[in-house]
C-alpha cells in the first residue's frame, strides 16, 4: 500500500490587519481538512504584512513569543480541530532584543514540536532583514510528526544548498520553504531552485510565495507556490501568480526510497572530503 500524505499550502494576500489574516488562514486550514489533507503551511510571516520592505521600529508589534504567543497557541487549537500538523511562520521574541525570524511546528494532536529560526538574513532593497532578526540558531530540526519527518527552511535560506542537505540528512521526509519573493527578483530561479534541492537530497519540498503588493513598498509578490517531488517535478499544477490559493496535493513518500535507491547519492557522498566548504 503506497504511503501517500495529503499536503496542503496556502499564499495569500495581506488582507490589513493580523486578526483577519489569522482568521482567514484558519478557514483554509478547515477547507484543507475538508479535503482530507493531513499537513499544512502558511507563508513567511504568515500574520504580519512584508513589513522588510521598510526599516521602521513601528514593525517591531508584529513580534510574540514561540510558543506561548497569541498565533501559535491559536494554531494549536486549529491543529486539534482539524487533525493536522501545521507549520506556522511568525516573527519571534525571545526577549527584549533577540527577534528572529521563526516557523513553529505543532503535530496533529496541537502538541508544539518545535520551532526552526532562519539562518541566513537578506539585507537589500525591499528585503532589509537585519534590521529586525537575528540570524537563526537553533540548528535544522526534523520533526517527527503524525504524517512524518517535516522541517522547515524560510525565503532566502533557499539560495544555500547547506541547510537543504542538512535537512535531508537529519532524515527530512518533507519540507516546507514558506517565503516571501518579488516579481522580476527571482521569479526564475522560483521554478530552479526547490526542484533542484528536491532531486539533490531526495524528499518533498513544498515551495510556498505570498500573492499581491502591499502596503509598505513596491514589491509584487508572485505566488506560483507548488511542491515538488525527490525527482525535481512539480506534484500538479503550480498555484497562480496573482491570486490567493489553497494547494492540495498528494505526496507519496515511497518515492523517497525508490529515489535513494535508485540515485544513491547519500551513499555516494564524501564528507571527508568537504571539510573546505566551511572555512570562513
């Protein structure tokens, strides 16, 4: 019988406040449940407009504690309601000085499994991280979940293959890259990377862009969010590049094992000889 998970994704548009965005992500998470998927993710910030196009205190509002702030032990709720593990994208403080920018991960039955921190940190025009998170420190965790081994990797981390095969060799079955990226910035490397690091450590990445402008700078985020096989293809369609969606997809992950066998590149890897690739 083949091991098939239904996975779900959603990018939405900034609909003006942190209420209503929660409330609308909550709604799509019950559709997604109707639907039978088992597994959800939200987008980069999920709650909070891309408040990084600007360097302004004022944005410092959107932060709260992980776990014990106000989104994600609501999501816990959600996750007991619906049955389904839930990857959850929020601005973190740890305290007074110390924000990242941070996925929690709750299983199915509302348990906080963990979180993962963004390791790298942009700095440029309509993407200015760092001057609001600290760059993550907490490691590439693989969580152990009632659908499977799920981790997270957030928006730019993506441009670095380390993290990518970290996960994978802390056993990633799954994992989820919520993000937010700009037209004309990166929408062709959108449809290279994750594929790439996909075939390049054998498991299921799920490839998640906001949708829309907002209202803190130019960028125009282009959505086409999809999830990827371990052979680099796309599982359906990709989602639309201007209109909010719910992608539903699902996953088998036998294909995992048949690709490892087939491929072998775990077994063909040389440590020992990439000591080089972390000298500063």
């Amino acid at each position: 019988m083949a091991n098939v998970v239904r996975a779900a994704l959603v990018q939405a548009t900034w609909t003006g406040d942190s209420a209503s965005m929660v409330a609308k992500h909550e709604e799509h998470a019950r559709e997604a449940a109707r639907q039978g998927a088992k597994v959800i993710g939200f987008q980069e910030v999920f709650n909070a407009p891309y408040f990084c196009q600007v360097q302004e205190p004022e944005h410092y509002k959107w932060a709260e504690p992980v776990p014990d702030g106000p989104t994600v032990t609501r999501m816990q709720e959600l996750a007991r309601e619906t049955g389904m593990v839930i990857v959850v994208p929020v601005f973190e403080v740890e305290q007074s000085g110390f924000y990242f920018n941070t996925a929690a991960v709750i299983d199915a039955d509302g348990t906080y499994l963990g979180k993962y921190r963004k390791h790298h940190i942009p700095q440029v025009k309509g993407f200015w991280e760092k001057y609001y998170f600290k760059p993550g420190n907490l490691g590439w965790p693989v969580f152990d979940t009632a659908v499977g081994k799920v981790g997270v990797y957030i928006c730019y981390d993506r441009h670095f293959p380390e993290g990518w095969r970290q996960l994978g060799l802390n056993g990633a079955q799954l994992v989820y890259n919520p993000s937010a990226t700009s037209r004309g910035l990166s929408g062709y490397l959108w449809q290279l990377e994750q594929p790439a690091a996909a075939v390049a450590n054998e498991y299921f990445i799920a490839a998640i862009n906001r949708v829309g402008q907002e209202e803190y700078g130019d960028n125009d985020f282009y959505g086409t969010s999809y999830f990827v096989d371990p052979r680099g293809q796309f599982v359906g369609e990709t989602a639309s590049d201007k209109t909010e969606e719910l992608v539903v997809r699902d996953l088998d992950f036998d294909v995992i094992e048949e690709v490892r066998q087939q491929w072998a590149f775990y077994r063909d890897r040389r440590p020992d000889a990439y000591e080089g690739l972390v000298q500063p």
